[in-house]
C-alpha cells in the first residue's frame, strides 16, 4: 500500500477552497467605498447575505437548468442501501431546515424587500438587472438592498442596533430640564 494512501484524511493536507469574490454583488458593495470612505455596506450586513445565499442554494432553491436522467432508469431507481440512504435522509432533513431558514429570513425581512435579496444575493443578479426587473429608476437598488440587509441582518442577530446619525435617540423640542404635562382628568366623586 502506498504511504499516500496509509495516512488518514485528517493528516492529508486539505486544499483550501476557491471562493471567487467577483461572483456576489454584495461582495463588490463590501469592497467598494462611499464619499466619507465607509464601505456601502457593512460587515453585517455582508454576512446575513451571503447566510441566505448558503442557505438559498443548500435547500436547492435554484431553478433546475438540466434533466435529471437518473430518475427515468428504471436499473437507478432501487439502488440505494443502508448507509447511502440514511445519508440521504439526512441530506433530505438538511435541506429542508435550510430552505425553512430561508423562508422565515425572507418572511422577517417582508415582501417588500425580500425580492431584491433573492435577486441580488441568491440569484447573483446585479444591481441594474435588479432594477429594470423591479421596476425601479436608476440607482435605487443600492438603497433597498441596503435597507433589506439591515434587516435581514437584524433577523440574524448580526446587527442589533440602528447605526448611523442620531439611531436610537428619542428627540424632542424641550430644554433639558424639560418634563413633559400630562392631562389627567380629576375624578368627580363628589
């Protein structure tokens, strides 16, 4: 036997995955920077995304662009044994929690927003294609995949806090010693 072949997959060296950067529209809005040199989307939000996307494309959510010939062989159809089922089944159960987390991300986010996501991060569609298809004018994907990866980065738990100008704080016209007068009408027991 050779000394390949001899050592365990754990002490093979693995090879690391290739991830193409330029494939996800979110990744080039991560890269890219705005005038005051923030990047147009946050970490966050970059995650919750690419978190639907995995789990979009786990639950096999895409459409099918070829024919599953195995299914018509009729000598296919009964070979699965033992451990090979089992391991389907449980692929089976997986895929299907993920496309449940898929369906309560998207139902989180609103219908509003959850089609620009499923364009943007799941199909890959860029953000002029997302627009001519929505309807929208130019330049407004950019803020509605915003507004839709805040939320749906919130629903993830990766971001709980508004950020930006003045989030979070109640404002009001008062000085600060201000308290607010409230009518409470007395009782006329008498």
């Amino acid at each position: 036997m050779s000394a390949a072949r001899s050592r365990s997959r754990a002490q093979r060296p693995r090879a690391a995955a290739a991830v193409n950067a330029d494939e996800s529209p979110i990744a080039w809005l991560r890269r890219r920077k705005d005038r005051s040199g923030e990047a147009m989307i946050s970490q966050a939000q970059f995650d919750a995304g690419e978190r639907l996307r995995a789990d979009f494309f786990f639950a096999q959510m895409t459409p099918r662009t070829t024919t599953n010939w195995a299914s018509l062989s009729p000598r296919q159809r009964g070979r699965r044994y033992g451990a090979a089922r089992q391991a389907g089944a449980d692929m089976l159960d997986n895929a299907a929690a993920a496309g449940e987390r898929v369906r309560r991300a998207l139902s989180a986010v609103g219908p509003e927003l959850s089609g620009v996501l499923i364009d943007v991060c799941c199909y890959l569609k860029g953000l002029e294609e997302a627009e001519r298809d929505a309807g929208w004018p130019q330049r407004s994907a950019k803020i509605v995949l915003q507004l839709a990866l805040t939320r749906l980065a919130r629903h993830y738990g990766l971001e709980t806090v508004t950020q930006g100008r003045g989030a979070g704080i109640v404002r009001h016209w008062g000085g600060a010693d201000y308290r607010p007068l409230f009518d409470v009408p007395a009782d006329d027991a008498s």
